[in-house]
C-alpha cells in the first residue's frame, strides 16, 4: 500500500518543499487529492460522466482553487512546495481531457491558467518537461 501524500510530505520536508506553513501544505495536498480521486474516478468508472464533470462541476472546483491561490504566485504562498506540484500535476491531467473532450472550462480560469504556467517555468520543472525521461502520458500510472 502507498500513501501519496505521506510521500509526498516526506520529500517535501527532505527537499525543503514544505515551505512556511506546513500545515497549509498538508491542507492544499489534501484537497488536491480529493479532486484528482475526483477525476481519475471518472476517467475509469463512469467515463461517458466525465464529459458532464468537466462541462457542469469542474467550474466550482475551479472557482474554489481560484479564490485559495488568490494574489500569490503558489497554492501556500511565494515558494513552490509538493502541494504545488500535486495540484499542478491534477490540473495539466485537466488540460489533457479537456483536449480529448473538446471542453474549454480550464480556459474560463486565467489564475489558473497562469498557475500552470509559473510552476512550468521554474528551472527545475522546466528542465524535466523538456528531459529524456518525461512522459505526458499514460496518466495515473
């Protein structure tokens, strides 16, 4: 049995990636779990559902996540922490569905569009996208 988050939490604090409120690392990594069980649930019980998740319920999700970043440039504030790295690695599945479905609920989002692209430019996440041992896909897996 693996506990993602526990992992998580681990190289975090190992790595200095907690940053300075741990516990909002805790809470952002939580929530971020809950959305992507959202998600990969749907992607592999109740697929022809996914096309109304994304259409009719992502939008409050999305709104909720928007109001949490509010004005800083990460989740817990000015550094990028695992929390970052888990909802970011949530939201770019987002994209990639929303690019098979033909959907556009990402793009009524411009904060988290420019989340996105923030924690894809910090060198280190910016140089593994563009690495050898990158893979788009297959997700969850």
């Amino acid at each position: 049995l693996v506990q993602l988050n526990a992992i998580l939490g681990h190289v975090g604090r190992t790595y200095g990636l907690m940053g300075d409120k741990p516990h909002d690392v805790e809470f952002v990594l939580q929530q971020a779990s809950d959305l992507d069980g959202i998600v990969t649930g749907a992607c592999y019980r109740d697929f022809q559902g996914l096309r109304t998740f994304v259409e009719n319920g992502l939008a409050w999700h999305l709104e909720e996540w928007t109001k949490y970043l509010g004005d800083v440039d990460f989740m817990t504030g000015a550094a990028l922490t695992v929390a970052d790295l888990k909802i970011y690695e949530t939201f770019r599945k987002l994209v990639i569905i929303e690019a098979e479905l033909g959907t556009t609920t990402m793009a009524r989002f411009p904060p988290i569009q420019a989340y996105i692209a923030r924690v894809e430019a910090q060198p280190r996440v910016a140089a593994y996208l563009a690495g050898p041992t990158y893979m788009a896909r297959p997700l969850n897996n």
